[in-house]
C-alpha cells in the first residue's frame, strides 16, 4: 500500500471513528434533513465531508474539492469535474444509515480532465478499504484482487426499480428476469462495486451516475478486471455528471451479454 492509500485510509478510518460510527442508531430527529424525495442528509455527512475537505486540501494544495454536500449547496462547485479534484461522498448509504441499518460507507476519488485516475472505498463496519489507480490493479487491504463471478448458472444482477419507468420496469420483467437471478441493490455503491468484483453479485445497473457515487468503483472494478461503463459502451467520465446509465459487471463477458439484452428491440 501506498503512502498516499494509507493516509487516505486513516483519514477515513478516523472520520468513521469519530463522526459515523458512534452515531449510527443514535441520530436525533434533528439532525436529520431531507433534500429532496427519499435524500436525506445528517450531520455525519456535513461533518464528514468538512473534516475530509480541510485534509485532503492540506494533504494537496491547489487540487478543488468537489463534495456531495458542498454541491448540494452550490451547484458550481461541480465545473471543477473537468479539472484536477477530489470528489467525496462523506456517507454513501445515507439512508441506510438513517434507518439504522448496514451497509454505508465513505468514497474518494481523485479526477483529472474527466476521470478518475484514482479512488477509495471504505467500509467502516468491516474496516474494508478498497484502493486502485489507474493501470495499477484493484486492492482491498493492500491485497491485489482479480474480478470473479458468483459461478451461478443464472448470473446474479443487482437492480433497483427506484428510479426506473414504468416501461423500463416492465423491460427487466420481460427481458431480464427469465436469465438472471435478480436481487435487490445495497442502496450503496461503496457496498455494490466490491459486490461485483468479490464474487457476491455479476452485474448491476445504476440509472443515476453521481460522480461522487461512481468515480472510484468504476475505475476499480475496471482495474480489476470486471466491466464499467455506460450502455454504449462508452467509458464513465465525472465530467458527465447527469447523464444516466451505467452498467458494472464482474466480466467483460457478462457485461457484453446484459447490454445486449437492454438494448435488444422489443418482440
């Protein structure tokens, strides 16, 4: 492991110690906001994302932040996705969170013209640490891992009909659930990505791509030597922070085959 993956895990690991952990089960109703429709926030994200802020610009003067809060705030924080940054999700699985149940976690990525060049996700409640950059190979504890599928004979894919169409639900019934062994997502991609590549799940479809949800897990299931990227095959950038879809698959292969059924014209 780096100096760089070690500081940035100890930042994290203090942060959860600190901030998250001890909260979890504990909010009070006050500190607990909604931004929107089924997007809530605490205080352990705005406390999060502040410490991890003021550390991470220390740790590197000059690079921009780009916060999920702070962009929930002020929605020009997000022109710096096309420059050198730091993206953060201080509690990926807020809502979890706020239910008092698991998984939730923390991600980091770093970004540089449009992609994440290196990325973070830590998982307090295990103390899992996933780490990659780019054309280095993916870790989890500073252990190299190879992308694997469950080995089921139907595939096992994670999907969400939260955000999806009445049309597009109707689509999984009739193309995807006749193949593949469907299960519900974690509502967390700091828990999802190493589904994909730890031999849990095979393929996931994301409708919303947020930057700070995305930037990291895509490039380490890639460098893991799974599959990310959006239907047309075209890779994921932070840049293209609205543009919806986005497909992760422990294989090129399965990824190939998953697509291919979305995409396939109707009888």
């Amino acid at each position: 492991m780096s100096p760089l993956d070690e500081e940035i895990r100890d930042l994290m690991r203090f942060a959860a110690e600190r901030s998250m952990l001890p909260r979890f089960r504990a909010l009070a109703d006050s500190e607990i906001e909604m931004k929107g429709e089924d997007d809530p926030v605490t205080i352990v994200d705005r406390e999060v994302e502040t410490f991890l802020t003021e550390a991470l610009t220390k740790l590197a003067p000059g690079v921009a932040v780009v916060g999920e809060e702070a962009v929930a705030e002020d929605e020009s924080v997000l022109e710096h996705l096309s420059g050198q940054c730091w993206i953060i999700d201080p509690l990926d699985g807020t809502a979890n969170f706020t239910e008092g149940k698991e998984p939730f976690g923390m991600i980091i990525a770093l970004a540089d013209a449009g992609k994440a060049v290196a990325g973070w996700i830590y998982d307090p409640n295990s103390d899992r640490f996933c780490h990659t950059k780019s054309g280095e190979g993916a870790f989890v504890n500073g252990e190299r891992v190879t992308a694997k599928t469950t080995g089921r004979d139907q595939p096992v894919a994670a999907i969400s009909r939260i955000f999806l169409t009445e049309e597009q639900c109707a689509m999984v019934d009739e193309r995807l659930a006749p193949h593949y062994t469907l299960v519900d997502i974690p509502r967390c991609a700091a828990e999802q990505y190493p589904r994909l590549a730890l031999g849990q799940n095979d393929v996931s479809s994301f409708k919303r791509t947020l930057a700070w949800d995305h930037a990291a897990g895509v490039l380490w299931l890639n460098e893991a030597g799974g599959k990310a990227a959006r239907l047309d095959g075209s890779e994921y950038r932070v840049d293209q922070h609205g543009m919806p879809g986005l497909v992760g698959a422990s294989s090129p292969a399965i990824w190939d085959e998953f697509v291919q059924r979305v995409r396939a014209q109707p009888n």
